[in-house]
C-alpha cells in the first residue's frame, strides 16, 4: 500500500475534499458515478491548475461546482475562478447546493444537455 507521504499535494488534498463532501455532492455523485448519465464518466475533486473541481468530466471538458451557503460571500472568486477554468477551455456549470437536494433530476438533466451539446 502507498504511504500517504508519497502522495503528490494534490492527490491528498483531493482524497481530504472528497472525503469531506457535502449532503449535495453525494446527492449529486449518486447521479454522475458509474458513467449512469449518458454513458459519461465523472471524476470528483478534480484537481486542474491550481483549483479542485467538484466534478469533472475529462472528456467532455465539463466542470459541475457546487455552491453552498458559504459562496454567497465568495462571488468575485467564483466568477474569477469560472472565468480561468473557461480561459483552459473548460466549461463550467454551477449549482446551488439546495437545487441539487431538491430537484437532483432537474440538474442531471442539465448536465447531460450540456454534454450532448459538446460531444455534438
């Protein structure tokens, strides 16, 4: 077994988010793991560049980020973030925390259309 010191920062820190994940993020990955939608395959905690995806879609250079309640005092660094993560050719879809517990369907739906659309 690999000793968690020869892990890379970013493989840590990863495994440390995703084992941290919310209520939503689980909600969600019930949805996203085991290519269930669309054939799709997710990956989550995503390290790209210097940031952490909640969940990417490697193929399809799809990002879905979440946001809590605690986002709504981080606006200017999300948009910054969306906006470099695009720049890297990135698309980026944004969910609030409580769409995803409520209307998980909903959201799934989206995220394939925007898969369909850039696999087209």
């Amino acid at each position: 077994m690999m000793e968690r010191q020869n892990l890379k920062p970013s493989t840590h820190r990863a495994r440390e988010l995703r084992q941290a994940s919310t209520e939503a993020e689980w909600k969600l990955w019930s949805v996203l793991r085991n290519r269930q939608l669309g054939g799709f395959k997710f990956r989550r905690q995503v390290p790209i560049g210097r940031y952490f995806a909640d969940f990417a879609c490697l193929e399809a250079r799809l990002i879905v980020e979440l946001d809590g309640s605690q986002h709504q005092d981080r606006v200017d660094y999300d948009a910054r973030r969306t906006i470099e993560l695009e720049a890297c050719g990135w698309c980026v879809l944004r969910f609030d925390n409580h769409d995803v517990l409520t209307n998980t369907l909903g959201v799934g739906d989206r995220i394939l259309l925007e898969l369909k659309s850039a696999r087209a």
